[in-house]
C-alpha cells in the first residue's frame, strides 16, 4: 500500500471516528468509488489504536477516574465515582458486544459493505440526529448519567454497527432523546468508544496476528500515528464548537453526501 493510501485512510479513520458522520462509511466508500485497494483488516486495527490513543488523551481525566474505579467495582463496590463510571461504560458495552459477535459469525458484517446502504444509513440517521438534537431536553448532564440510560445508549450504539449510521452520532442522538445537554452527550459518547473500540480491535487483532509481517508492521504505525494526531483535532473542534452550534452542520454533510451516494448506487 502506498503512503498516499495509508496517509489518506488514517486522516479518513481519525477526523470521522468521533464525528457524527461515520467513519466505517467513509472507509468502505474510499476503495467502492476510488478504486483504490481495501486497506485490510491490520490496517483498520493500527488506525482504531490510534483513535483509541485520542480519545483517552483527550478525556484523561474521567478516564484515570474510571479506571481507579475498576478496582472498587472487582471487589463488588460501587460505591464511587469511579467505580459507578466503569460500571455504566461496561453496560453500555454490552449490546455492542453481543450485536458485533453476532454480524460476525453470521458473515452479515461484510453483506453490509455497499454504498447504497451507506447512503440510506447516512441520511436517514443524519435526520435521526437531526430530530433528538432539536426536539431533545437539555435537563440531564454527565454525572446524571444512570444504568437505564447507559444501556440505552448502548443499544443506539448496536445500531450503528451497519457501516454509515455513525457510532458517536448514533450515542449522542440517544442522549440527546434521553435529555442530555450537547456536550455532555458528546463526551458520553466520546467515553463509550473506549470500550467499545477496545472491543473491536481485540476481534479484529486476532484476525490479523498471523498475517503479520514487518512491513505491514511499519504502515500500521505510520498509520496509527496519523489517526491519532487528526482524531485529536476532530475531538478538540468538536467539542469547542458544541459550546455555541448544534450538530446541524454534521446533519447538512450527511444529508447531501447520503443523497450523493444514493444517486451513484441507484444510477
């Protein structure tokens, strides 16, 4: 794979991955219109560690407090901030889980991969986000965060295994159904990928470990660090411009580009 390529999918993973506007739709769109190779299961796991390294930077501080909870909820405790936080992300986690196993062993995760369901997915959940964004409360925040509404939110998160419904966009319309204020859906969201993420490169490591080579090795790093740096500025601007705009910009991208794809697929 060319630098340009490997360059090109990092940019792609790392400024759409926590944007409501589907980063696995992107993916499958960049060889099905291009004609560029598949990037391939290795390097869809380098640019997930590279997001995951975002994010983690990004929210370290509820993160380091999740995570010293971890050991208060082993012992059966939940009696802490931290501990309650973990507890909830892993709930969250659940349907993800069950949802992304079951796609995998039925071979419906690759039946998916067409830009005619992208293009559905892309416009109808943009007006999903659309509709809980405007209509939805501003009554909760992120310490109101609940067991029910993180399960909640976890299966809006199952739903946007099908490429082009966006994982962050499809949390963040189930927080703000659930009353959520902008940004704090917006960092539920955003700590719900860990997990998540975690999850999913762990299934997809498996694959890949066999094929690994050194190689294929050092476009995983290049491609990692890429991811990193631009899901880092995707996360900075986003959560800087939730202070004064609603997520109808993502809406507007999301509506033309779905409308674009359909009258290519359809064409």
């Amino acid at each position: 794979m060319s630098l340009f390529q490997l360059i090109l999918v990092a940019l792609i993973q790392g400024l759409t991955e926590f944007l409501p506007v589907s980063s696995s739709g992107h993916l499958i769109l960049l060889p099905s219109l291009t004609g560029m190779e598949d990037q391939g299961q290795t390097i869809d796991v380098a640019v997930h560690i590279g997001t995951l390294f975002a994010v983690i930077m990004f929210f370290w501080a509820d993160v380091k407090i999740a995570i010293a909870g971890i050991g208060r909820l082993i012992k059966g405790k939940v009696d802490t901030q931290g501990a309650r936080l973990a507890l909830y992300l892993g709930i969250a986690t659940v349907p993800v889980i069950i949802f992304g196993l079951f796609l995998k062993l039925t071979g419906l995760d690759e039946m998916l991969r067409s830009v005619a369901l992208v293009g559905w997915t892309m416009l109808i959940f943009g007006l999903v986000l659309y509709w809980t964004d405007q209509k939805g409360a501003t009554s909760k925040t992120a310490p109101d965060w609940s067991p029910k509404d993180a399960f909640i939110m976890g299966l809006w998160q199952a739903m946007a295994l099908v490429p082009g419904t966006s994982r962050s966009g499809a949390t963040i319309s189930g927080a703000r159904q659930l009353g959520y204020a902008r940004e704090d859906a917006a960092k539920l969201s955003m700590l719900m990928s860990i997990p998540t993420i975690i999850a999913s490169g762990s299934v997809l490591g498996l694959d890949v470990v066999a094929d690994a080579n050194m190689q294929l090795a050092k476009d995983s790093l290049i491609a990692a660090v890429f991811a990193f740096f631009a899901a880092l500025l995707a996360l900075s601007l986003m959560m800087r411009l939730l202070k004064s705009v609603s997520f109808t910009p993502y809406v507007i991208y999301r509506i033309f580009l779905g409308g674009a794809l359909l009258a290519y697929a359809y064409s």
